[in-house]
C-alpha cells in the first residue's frame, strides 16, 4: 500500500468576488491590475459607506481596506463589516502607508482583521495572501455544496423509507383484512366503496368491480336496503361511527342472513376523514338463538303465571278466612308475599319478552305521579319493613302528566325493592318533585352502593353488578325500567357511591 500523499494546496479556478477599498483612484487601479486575471471579479468601492452598500449586495473572498481614508477610516469601516452577521467572516486585509502608526495597528487585529500589508504594496505578495483566501472561500462554497447535496440525498433516503413504510402498512392492513373471517371493506371518505377482501367476494358471489361505489348495496335484502343506505350515508356525512344491522345475500345457498355492519372514519394528522374502514359479521345464529331463547321465555312465563294465579287466590282465600290462629296467619302473610314476588318476575319474563320483539304497548292516562308513588310505598311498606328498613316519603309536587299507570307503578316498585333489596336495612326515601321542564320521582338508600365501572351497565338486559346470591334477582329491572321511562319519552339516571348508597332519579317531561 503506498503511503498517502499529504494534502496539497491547489488552487482551483473557480472565479471569485474580491472587495478593493481605497479613496484614492490611482491605488484603487494599481492594485486592481495586480489583481486581474481569469480567477478574480474585482469590485472597487471610493469609501467605507459604498463598500457597506457593496457588501449588502454579495459576498466576498476577502476585502482589502485603505485605513486611511477620509469620514471613514478602514477601522471603522472593519468595526461595522464586524458587527453584520452577513460579512463577520469575512477575511480583511489592511493596506497600511509606511510608518503607519503600531498602536492602530494592534486596534486592526484587535478588530479581528486578519492581515496588514504596508503600501507601497508588493505586487507578488499581494496575489499571494490573495489567493490562499480565494482558495479558503472556494473550499468553504464547495463544503456548503456538499452538505447540502448531502442533506438532499438524505431527504430522498427519508422519503423512500416513508414510502416503503406506508406500503408495508397497506401491505399488513390488506394481509389482516384478507386473515379475518368478516368482511372487511373501505371506502373514500364520501363513503364510496373501494376495497372489500376476499371473503365480501366469496359470500356475495359480487365481484369488486361490481361492488364499487355504491355496487354492493345490490347484495342487500331489498328490504333493509334503503334504512342501511339512509343510515351509512347519514354517518359519513356527520363522520361518526356506523352502526347498522341489514340482512346480505349469502350466494352458496341464496339466504339472506343478519348481519352487524361497523365503519369507523380514518383521519389524516390536520382530522380530515381520509377513508372509511368497516366490517360486516354475519351474527345469523346468535340472532337465531336469541329468538329461540326469547320464544321460550314467553312461554315459559305465559305456563308458570298460570298456576301462580291459582295459587294466589288459594292463598287469598285463606287469609281471608275467620278465626285463622296467629302463628298461621303470618305464615300465609309471608307465603302471600313471596308469590307477589314470584308474579314480579314472572312479569318481568314476560316484559322482557315484549321489549325484544317492540310489544311494549302503553295505556297513558291523566295521573299525578305523587298519589301513584306515594300508593306503590304503601303497597311496599310491609315488606321493607321485613326486611327492617323505614321507608319515608316525600312530595313537593302534585304535577301530573299523561302516562301508563301500571307501567309508572311497575318503575316505582323496581326503584324501591331494589332500595330495598340492596340498602342494607337503612331507610329509604321516595320523593316526588318538580321544575319547569320535568317531574321527578327519586329513590335513595343507604346502602352498598354502585361501582363506577358498573353504573352504565346495569340498566342493560340480566346485568347485575352484584354477585351476591343473598340478594336474589334475574338483572332485568332496571331495563325494563329505563324501556318504560324511555318509552315515556323520559329520563332515568343514577348517582352512587360505594358503601354510601345510591340514589336513582326518574324525569319524565310536563
Ligand atoms: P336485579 O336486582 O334483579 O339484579 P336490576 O336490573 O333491578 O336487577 O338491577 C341490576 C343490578 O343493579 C343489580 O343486580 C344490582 O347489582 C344493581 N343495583 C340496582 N339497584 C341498586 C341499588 N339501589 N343499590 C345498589 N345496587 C343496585
């Protein structure tokens, strides 16, 4: 391996701007046919102010600078070439006229100028100390050349690592859409369709031309078609989650089974929707099972309320009966009870039942919701008082409104035997009220009180968020309490703190 050869100073021939200041136009001539030749572009200026024009204009390899010159002299002229961030660096060199003073000398260089030359000046010099700070500016032009090739390249690099990055995220998105078995589709974000996987394909028997656009609505139920249009487009338009239920033609076998559809928008960094991604998930069967288990459950209470009405009047009769011994008396008084409590849940079935299949029919008439509470905490009172808790009730309204009387006692009656059931014998208050948009009937104890995690899902169908076997119940009342106060185009709300007590508020509007 040969050694290295040490760097060498080569002067390129890259045409350089120099800045010659002088107020005398002899010297200014003198020293610009030094100069001239094919490396330099001689620019001269007559005094400090037009060499501060000259260097607003562009910028120089090196500036030769008169210091004695009249208004302003090359040291004051340095001090402000110094002071501006454009020319700072830039090299000066100072022509002095022999036995120049040495104490301005040393101000120069405290300047920061960076070389002297006594006049009457030395041609050959002159162009030497000239052409190493040429060559110094057009290394340092070169270096600022190449860091910005540089970063140009490293900007391509960037972009070509993005690009490769988003297309490995198109690539894995379309590999999980094409994995799952739902039909996976998206659309522009004017909710046009784009993409669906495979398996849109192969249940539809449509191919993805066809599917395009608004194409695949054709594997709809014509029935469901136009409420799954009306819905989508109402989504895109908001740019809100879609949620929509429709029936789509399975083409192996022609049947036109449920499906759940779910889209939600995809943004860009600035939140405008770039496209939609959605599913369809064929849930036939559960929607079969849960017909099957709602069929049943009609029946089943439709068989047992029948036997319980039978045996409520057996009871009835014997309490009514004279001369019944006291021990036995209490006995029926409790067996009485527990029927009652019986015949609640067999209704709650039955209620149930009725809400799934939309049969939750009301009677509304003129009531004053006050003399209806205040009648349920009557019908209730023994049995709080079983199970040791006072019940107090309170009005300060006795607004009325146009409501179903069974059902407004049937919320009542949930409200406070779970008050009951979970207040831990503590009293209870039942209080009516009003304000100028709403009656309201609230129910509070306390008791053991509702976690936050649980206060949304106990108003859904058999939750419970208790798992205590002691407190007996099916998680049905609070939904069909809230149906019923929906129903009534009402309100019903709760606040709860655990081992405090809850309180639940019924608004229905005047
Ligand atoms: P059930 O009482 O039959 O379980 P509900 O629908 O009436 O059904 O109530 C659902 C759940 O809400 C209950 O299981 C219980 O966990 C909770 N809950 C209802 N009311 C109260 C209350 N007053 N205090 C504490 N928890 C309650």
């Amino acid at each position: 391996m040969s050694p290295e050869a040490p760097p060498r100073f080569e002067p390129s021939s890259e045409k350089v701007d120099v800045l010659l200041v002088d107020d005398r136009p002899e010297d200014l001539i003198a020293m610009t046919t030094i100069l001239e030749g094919p490396l330099y572009t001689i620019v001269t200026a007559r005094s400090g102010s037009e060499a501060l024009k000259r260097l607003l204009e562009q910028d120089f390899a090196v500036i030769l600078v008169d210091v004695l010159m009249p208004t302003m002299d090359g040291f004051e002229l340095a001090g402000m070439i110094k002071k501006r961030e454009r020319s700072r660096d830039t090299p000066l060199i100072f022509l002095t006229a022999a036995g120049s003073d040495v104490g301005r000398i040393y101000q120069g260089y405290a300047l920061g100028a960076v070389d002297y030359l006594p006049k009457p000046v030395d041609p050959d010099v002159v162009r030497a100390k000239v052409a190493i700070f040429a060559e110094l500016f057009r290394r340092a032009k070169r270096l600022e050349q190449q860091a910005k090739a540089l970063r140009e390249a490293e900007r391509r690099e960037r972009d070509l690592q993005i690009t490769e990055l988003k297309l490995a995220a198109e690539r894995r998105f379309t590999n999980l859409a094409e994995a799952i078995p739902q039909i996976v589709w998206t659309t522009n974000p004017q909710g046009a369709l784009q993409y669906a996987n495979r398996r849109f394909v192969e249940y539809t028997g449509m191919d993805l031309e066809a599917a395009q656009g608004e194409g695949w609505l054709a594997a709809v139920h014509p029935d469901d078609a136009v409420q799954c249009f009306t819905c989508w487009r109402e989504a895109v338009a908001k740019g809100v989650l879609y949620e929509g239920e429709f029936r789509l033609r399975r083409m192996s076998d022609g049947a036109y089974r449920w499906h759940i559809s779910r889209a939600v928008p995809e943004r860009n960094a600035e939140g405008q929707i770039v496209a939609w991604l959605g599913t369809h998930t064929d849930f036939e069967d559960l929607k079969q099972a849960i017909r099957a288990r709602d069929e049943f459950l009609s029946i089943a209470s439709h068989e047992l309320r029948t036997p319980l009405t039978a045996l409520k009047l057996r009871l009835q009769a014997l309490l009514y009966a004279k001369g019944l011994e006291e021990k036995l008396e209490k006995k029926l008084e409790s067996a009485a009870r527990q029927t009652q409590r019986l015949e609640r849940l067999i209704d709650n079935l039955l209620d149930i039942s009725r809400i799934t299949t939309g049969h939750l029919e009301l009677e509304p008439e003129e009531l004053e919701l006050a003399e209806v509470a205040h009648e349920v905490v009557e019908r209730l009172r023994d049995e709080a008082t079983s199970v040791g808790s006072q019940v107090q009730f309170e009005a300060t309204s006795r607004a009325g409104g146009c409501w179903d009387r069974l059902r407004i006692e049937q919320v009542v009656t949930n409200l406070l035997t779970n008050a009951m059931k979970y207040g831990e014998g503590k009293p209870v208050v039942v209080r009516v009220s009003e304000d100028e948009r709403a009656v309201e009937i609230s129910v509070r104890d306390r008791g053991m009180g509702i976690a936050d995690v649980d206060l949304e899902r106990i108003f859904h169908q058999f939750e419970r968020a208790t798992n205590r076997r002691t407190a007996g119940g099916l998680g049905m009342g609070l939904y069909i309490t809230r149906q019923i106060v929906e129903a009534h185009q009402g309100q019903i709300e709760v606040e709860s703190k655990v081992g405090e007590g809850s309180v639940f508020r019924v608004r229905l509007p005047k």
